[in-house]
C-alpha cells in the first residue's frame, strides 16, 4: 500500500476524485418517498400535470410552488419524484433526479458570509454537468439575502441557475415571501413559472387525512379514531386561521397523539385511542380556551352572551346588546364578510363608563379568560415609528412588530385599540385594513390574520370635544339626566368630524356610552365587593 501511495504522490497528472457537493447539501427525492404526506391521493391533479409540463419544456422549463404553509407543496414534488422512479414519465423527464436543497442543509458548510455564494455556485455548477439533475430549492426565500438575515449572493446565483438551459429548477414559497420576492426580484416572475398551490375542500382534506393518519398511528403507537379526524378538521378550520388543510389538522392530530402517548406512560397503562375529547382538550391547551366553549362556540354561550354581559357591565344595556347582536352573527357563519374579524366596534365615551370592561368581559365570555384581551394603548404610538412599532421593520426578520407578536400568541382574541384619538396618523390606514380585510402585511412580507380575533377600537370622547362645557365625568347627578341625549349628539358629531367616513363606516357597530347614574354606580359598587368576598373566601 505505501507504494502505492508513494506512485501516486510522484505522478503529478495523477488528481484526487472531485469532492460532490450536491451529495453533501442535497436530497435525492427518489430515496424519500416514504415521507410522502398524502397516501395515494392526489389533491392537485392539474397542479401537478402543469408541473410536468412546464419541466418537459425546451425553455422557460422552470417552475415556482406557492401557497399557504402546510398546504403540500413539498408533497407535490414528492409525487414528481415518485412518477418519475416508477418510469411514468415522457423520455424527457425519465432518467430525472431531484434533488431538494435547503438553507438547514446548507449552513453547515458555511462558516463566513463568502461560503454561501461559493458553496451554491458548486452545487448548481455541478448540476448542469450532471445534466440528470432537477434542482429544488425547499423554501426559496431562505437563500434571498433580503429573506435570510444576510447571506447574500444567493439571488444572483439563483438567476443564473434559472437561465441555464441545460439546468430545470422547481422553487417553493409561502404566498407572502412570493408576492415580496415578485418585488425586489423580478427574474422570479420572468424565469420561474408560478403555479400556486390551493388549500384543498374540507371534504378532500378528511380524505387525505384518513389514508395517511396510519403513518401517525404508526410512529406514536396509538389508535387515531375517525371522529378525531373529523373533530381536528372542525376544531382547526374554525380556530387556526393562519394556516391551511391539511397540515394545521395533521399537526393537531399528531399533538393529541404524543399528549396521548406522554398521558398513558405517566399512569403506567397502555395508550388509549386518540378519540374527539383528546383532540379537542389538545386545542384548549393549545389556544388556552376551556373545553367546553370549543364544543359549545354555536350553542350555550352565544345565547346567553347577552344576559351574561349585562350581569356584569351595568348602565350601558343598549351597546351590549349590539355587540352582543354583531358577535352572534359572526360566529354563527352568517355574516356576509366571513374573512373580517369577528366583530368590529368604535367604543366612545368619557372616562369611567364601562368601555374596557366590557372589552375585558367580552374576552371572558368569548374565550374563557381575560387574558385573551389584547391591549394596545395608544398613548405609546404617538410618534413617527408608530407603524414600525406595530408592524416590524424592513430588513429585521428576527424582530417582529408588536401586533404579529400578539396576534400570533392568540389568534383567538379580542383585540383592544385603547385611545385611538392619541394615535399617529400612520396607525390609521393599518387598522382600516384590519377592519375592512381582517389581515394585514407586517414589513417582512408576513400577512397577519385577525379573523378569528373581535376587534374593539376606544376613543375617550373628551378628546374629541372642542367646547370644555361638553365635556363630563363618566357619572351624572340628578339634576344633568335631562342633558344626556344632547350630550350623545355632541359627542356623535365630534367623532364624524374627526374620524374620517371610511373609518367610521369600516365598524360594524359605532357605540356611544353613556354616563353612569347614581344608582348605576351603586350596582357596579355591590359587584365590585362581591368580586372582592369571593377572592378572599378562595384564600
């Protein structure tokens, strides 16, 4: 042997085998096609044929994935890979392997910002030699210096690559890092052929999670019954807004399956089935709503929201109901915007009369606990960075804006906007998109849903009364119940003159609130000291 390496050191045209770095940060799909989500069936036939065709095209043979995050776009590739193994494929595309790349699969080869472009120039250089290789890029925005936190010269590389046309390349993004890509890079739009990639019907969705709930069964050992597929697809459609069937439903079920497993080794006997209950005592701990209000979300407690309202916000019976009107429309389905919040309302009145109270109730009774009441006061969103302050700043992936940072903590919430008359002007078009869309765009492209979230907007009425004789404590004496009507219409009229129509129109319900009596203020007194004697008799 030491000849052999001594003869081989003294010929010096004698070279070492080229180091592959595709075999080092790629994944040849062919060998993976166990992890294929779906089972047999395909969700996106025409998807799917569109992606064939465009691979088998001489030029512009390039394709973008988009959609919603967990909708399958990584499984459609998976299904590519398959067809191609099982030689179901034309000629141009037989002999096809694809190989997925990601950032995670990437980065430990980088150990200064300069190997990422070097190690991505290697992998699509020897992709071309290769000739046999269709390169995916999993996540493309990851390897876009504007998306990945700075490592640059990944776009450049990606252009490139996507010009070559000896090279196919499939892409895949989120809907959001797309239409940002659409913007700072416009060769995504001109050299990758977008298809985009819908969220299947719920009846699909129940199709696709029954064929494949075996492979769950499987690896956590346990029993997933059919009535906990059902229950996944209602308790995750009504109340993960954010995301898509079927992954927010398996990722349920699969919770429920390890909360099951960990249940069932802590008391020492076999697991149990992963039933209806199990799934949806995994969504209450998930979201922090009690139990019994995601089994009753049509039933009990919308019926008795009012009276529970009124039991506890006292002098304001005229805007609870309303509210209590709007909310029970809303979460029956029946409105006609179903993409809004639900519920929006202008809260206005003088300080003292109920208006965070009856927010915090809301929270209460609509999700089990007031610390489903998100605050935001106003009175800190004064300044210029008011929209950086709420939304993010460009450039910052890492540092989210403080309404993602709430709205993804609890998507199922009441949102409070307490003092809006104090807040920047900036605030203003943010908050007409959430009450008119029920979503907006935070600086990194990310799109924040409040759809499952109500939304109550306060404005002290003080400040928007010019005349200091309009003006009023939150409570009135005997002698100034006359004065309450006129009092409303002055109050009423100072809000049209400083809010803007469109914003005004953008609620469902703009509410006045009126000062409290003396006999108001009593009954509020005996609640309040009841509160106080149930505390201490806990103690």
């Amino acid at each position: 042997m030491e000849e052999n390496e001594t003869a081989a050191a003294e010929d010096p045209k004698k070279e070492a085998e080229p180091i592959s770095v595709l075999a080092h940060i790629a994944t040849d799909l062919a060998e993976h096609l166990y992890e294929r989500r779906f089972g047999s069936i395909v969700p996106w036939k025409s998807e799917v044929t569109r992606l064939i065709e465009t691979l088998q095209k001489r030029s512009n043979h390039n394709v973008l994935l988009y959609g919603p995050v967990g909708v399958g776009k990584r499984t459609m590739v998976l299904r590519l890979a398959e067809q191609i193994a099982r030689g179901k494929v034309s000629s141009q595309l037989r002999d096809k392997r694809i190989l997925e790349i990601t950032l995670p699969s990437v980065l430990p080869f980088v150990q200064n910002p300069d190997d990422f472009e070097r190690v991505l120039f290697h992998a699509i250089k020897e992709a071309v030699e290769r000739g046999d290789a269709i390169l995916y890029f999993n996540q493309l925005e990851n390897f876009l210096s504007e998306m990945n936190g700075g490592l640059s010269g990944g776009a450049n590389l990606l252009e490139i690559a996507t010009r070559q046309t000896q090279l196919q390349v499939i892409a895949s993004m989120s809907e959001w890092a797309y239409q940002k890509a659409l913007y700072e890079h416009p060769w995504v739009q001109t050299n990758l052929v977008p298809i985009r990639v819908a969220e299947p019907s719920t009846d699909l969705a129940r199709r696709i999670i029954r064929v494949v709930r075996g492979k769950l069964e499987r690896f956590h050992g346990i029993e997933i019954t059919a009535d906990a597929v059902d229950k996944a697809i209602d308790l995750s459609s009504y109340y993960i807004r954010s995301r898509v069937l079927p992954g927010k439903a398996l990722e349920l079920l699969d919770e429920a399956c390890a909360a099951g497993v960990v249940r069932a080794r802590s008391d020492r006997r076999r697991p149990a089935a992963v039933d209806a209950a199990a799934v949806a005592e995994t969504m209450s701990r998930r979201l922090g709503i009690p139990v019994e209000k995601l089994y009753d979300r049509a039933g009990g407690y919308l019926l008795h929201l009012e009276a529970n309202l009124l039991a506890r916000v006292k002098g304001q019976d005229k805007v609870v109901r309303s509210v209590s009107d709007v909310i029970r429309v809303a979460k029956l389905g029946l409105s006609s915007q179903a993409e809004r919040p639900d519920g929006c309302f202008l809260f206005i009145g003088p300080s003292g009369v109920g208006k965070n109270q009856l927010a915090r109730r809301l929270a209460i009774e609509l999700f089990g606990s007031a610390d489903h009441l998100l605050h935001l006061d106003m009175a800190q969103y004064t300044g210029e960075d008011a929209a950086q302050k709420l939304l993010g700043t460009r450039g910052t992936p890492g540092q989210k804006g403080i309404l993602a940072a709430l709205i993804e903590r609890r998507p199922n919430a009441v949102l409070l906007i307490d003092g809006i008359e104090k807040a920047h002007p900036k605030v203003g078009p943010i908050l007409l998109q959430i009450l008119k869309e029920g979503k907006t765009t935070d600086e990194e492209g990310r799109q924040l849903t409040f759809k499952g979230a109500t939304v109550v907007v306060i404005a002290n009425s003080d400040n928007l009364l010019q005349d200091e004789e309009q003006k009023t404590v939150g409570f009135l004496d005997a002698e100034h119940t006359k004065s309450t009507e006129l009092q409303r219409r002055a109050i009423q009229q100072a809000a049209e003159n400083f809010f803007a129509a469109d914003f005004l129109q953008a609620f469902d319900a703009v509410l006045y609130f009126s000062p409290l009596t003396p006999e108001t203020v009593r009954a509020i007194a005996e609640i309040e000291i009841e509160a106080i004697r149930e505390r201490l008799a806990q103690r």
